[in-house]
C-alpha cells in the first residue's frame, strides 16, 4: 500500500466484495496513520460503513491506535456512529480495554460522546471493560454532560438525522428526498400526525426557495422535536433505531446495485459470445481463412513433394525409355541394338499364323487381372511403331552423348 501511494487516479472508496471494506478502514485497523492520512487528502469517506456498519474510527478503537483515533477526530469523524449491534467506537475502545484511545474520544474538543449509548445487549461501553481507570474517566466525563453538552449532543443526532434525509449528498433536503425520508422516520415514532410531517417542509423552508439547508434544519429543530414529542434519552435511542434501519437499506441497495452489474457483466459477455459464433455461422466456408501454423506447412510441403510431377531434361527421358524397353523385353531375349530386333522381327513374321480379328484382342472387363505383363502386341503396326521409338529414342541419346 505504501509502494502505490504515489501512484495518481487511485479511489480509496473501492470496496472489497461481500465485506464492504475499503482502504481507509485496513489503515485505521493497521495503525498506519500515513496511509489513513493518504487516504483522507484523497478524499475518502471518513464516515464509510462497512456491511455491518462499522466505520475506520471503529476499527481505529477496537484495535487501539490512539494516533489514527485522533486523527479520524480532527476529520470529523462520527464518534457516536453504531454498528447493526449498536456498537459506538467507546464499545469497542472499552472493550479492548485501551485507556488512551478511550481518553482520545472522550477528549475531542468538537464531539460531544453519548457515553449511555447501549447495545443490542443493552450494555453501555462502561460496562464492557474491566479497566477501572476507565470506569473513573466515563464516569467523570458523564458527570460533566449537562445541558448544554445535552443539547449539542442533540444537535449531533439531528446533524445525522439532516444527512439522513440529504440522500445526494448535496448540503439540500428537496422535498422528494423529505419525504421519502419522513415516510421512514414515521415508522420509528407513535405520536406523529401524517398532516404535520406533509406540511413541515414549507415551514422549515423559509426563504421559499424549494429545498432545505442545514441552517433551515437546524433552527427548526425544536419543532421536529416538538413533532416528535419524546424525551432526550429516548429520542438518542429512536434515532439509533432510524440509522440503523437507513444503513440496512442502503446497505441492501449496494448490494442489490452490485448484484445487478455482475448480471449485467455477465449478460454482455453472453451476448458478445453468442454474437461471434453467430458471425462464424454465417460466413461461407470459403472465405475462411485456415490458420497457418507450422506443421500444417511442413504437411503442405511434403505432399507438394510427393506428389510433384518430376522435372528431367531429354536426355534423361531418353534414358529411362531406354531402361524400361529393356526391362520389359529381357524375358523375350530381344535383341540390344536396333538391327537384330529388326531381323528377328522379319524372321517371325514369316512363321507367325493368321492375326486374329481386333475385336477378340479387347480384354473382358469382367475377367480379373492375372497379375502378369503383356508380351508385345502382335499387330504389326503396333509392334514397329514401338520398335521404332526406341530406336529414335537411342539415337538421340547417341548424338547428344
């Protein structure tokens, strides 16, 4: 992580699949305050959730890296933010008994910490740990929450409550966002009257100007309690109850999204695929191109060898007529030179008996081939047509020898 750190373009707010675990958080639980520093100048989201809805500053206090706590603080970093349990980061600092990261969060001079917050349990952080400094320094600390410290820890919920309801994050409530927001806020309370909650937003919006700021909020925020009509510590405990619902629904929703582009991915990929083997269907075979490869061309080059007709000069054609004449007249004792073949020739003719008709020469073409060669032909234009090309064949290989 250190090596990348100078590497430009990257987003610390990637999340690991299924844990929701970004960068940020690895730093705060590593201890590396560098790169938790890294991380926030690249604007990270100091408040990201992970899917059970910790933030960095809670892996900070669980595994008690004092430094990161306090540098989380100076970011603003929510310290009263609660798991899906309603763990706060004092839990968890309680709970790994860490006196230092315990008196970071307790001393943050912007933060006011709902040391009474409680868990699924319904166990506050004091209760946790079996530090008896620790026990001393909530203590003293909750002694010191009066009313003033109350109503800015109020001020903190409502804070929280007002980012609830910016859903874009843009600093405006506008009034689809109000009352989607208000819809689910209504769950959480009985005494609410859907009339009053429809006309708040225009008289939370005094300047007319069709959405809410935070000021706006702020200043109306004894009548959002007036509306709501409960105690402090019951309305500490009701906006617990909205933030963990609205961090189960956003938590939902990233994971439907993720869900949803996977699918995607995987349906273009399909579509893609489908598409190139559809294209290879309808090209002809022809125009395909076959893959050159270099067996396929040392194939290729023997068959061409194999299979191609030899190039001789004449006097080798010669010659070879020469030797197959030879050989096919060895075991009819014919004659080496042209003039005995011509007198032997001569000689059977006188003794030889009546030619048969041509038609009884033809072979049968139902009889089967005895294997045997022919002797020469006894028509007598057949048989000096042949004499006579050897002949010319050994006289020409006699004048060019």
């Amino acid at each position: 992580m250190l090596r990348l750190m100078a590497t430009e373009g990257l987003n610390p707010n990637i999340k690991e699949a299924g844990s929701g675990i970004t960068s940020l958080h690895r730093a705060a639980s590593a201890g590396q305050a560098e790169v938790l520093l890294w991380c926030i100048q690249t604007k990270a989201e100091i408040d990201g959730r992970t899917q059970l809805g910790r933030s960095a500053l809670h892996y900070a206090c669980e595994c008690s890296r004092p430094r990161c706590v306090r540098l989380l603080l100076e970011q603003q970093a929510d310290a009263n933010l609660r798991t899906l349990s309603y763990l706060t980061p004092l839990h968890l600092a309680c709970q790994a008994n860490s006196l230092e990261a315990v008196s970071a969060l307790l001393q943050d001079p912007k933060q006011v910490v709902d040391v009474d917050a409680e868990d699924t349990k319904r166990r506050s952080g004091e209760a946790l740990s079996s530090n008896q400094q620790i026990h001393r320094v909530v203590r003293k600390y909750r002694a010191q929450l009066d009313e003033r410290r109350k109503a800015q820890l109020v001020e903190q919920c409502l804070q929280r409550l007002f980012s609830f309801f910016d859903v874009n994050q843009d600093g405006m409530i506008h009034p689809e966002e109000w009352a989607d927001s208000m819809t689910l806020l209504a769950e959480f309370f009985e005494n609410h009257s859907d009339r009053s909650i429809s006309n708040m937003f225009e008289e939370i919006d005094k300047d007319d100007s069709g959405y809410i700021d935070w000021p706006e909020f702020k200043a109306s925020y004894a009548e959002l309690l007036q509306v709501i009509n409960v105690p402090f510590r019951e309305l500490m405990d009701t906006l617990a109850d909205v933030d963990r619902a609205i961090l189960k629904e956003k938590l939902r929703l990233e994971r439907e999204e993720l869900e949803a582009s996977k699918a995607l991915r995987a349906q273009e990929e399909e579509v893609q695929q489908f598409g190139e083997e559809e294209e290879e269907e309808e090209s002809p075979s022809a125009n395909k191109a076959p893959a050159v490869t270099v067996s396929a061309a040392g194939k290729a080059a023997v068959a061409m060898k194999r299979f191609r007709a030899p190039v001789v000069s004449p006097k080798a054609k010669a010659m070879s007529l020469r030797r197959v004449a030879l050989r096919r007249h060895s075991d009819h004792q014919v004659a080496e030179t042209a003039e005995e073949a011509l007198a032997l020739f001569a000689a059977s003719l006188e003794t030889a008996p009546m030619p048969v008709p041509s038609e009884s020469l033809q072979s049968n073409p139902n009889e089967v081939d005895d294997g045997k060669e022919n002797v020469l032909p006894t028509m007598p234009e057949l048989a000096f047509t042949g004499l006579s090309a050897m002949v010319n064949a050994e006289a020409e290989v006699s004048e060019k020898t």
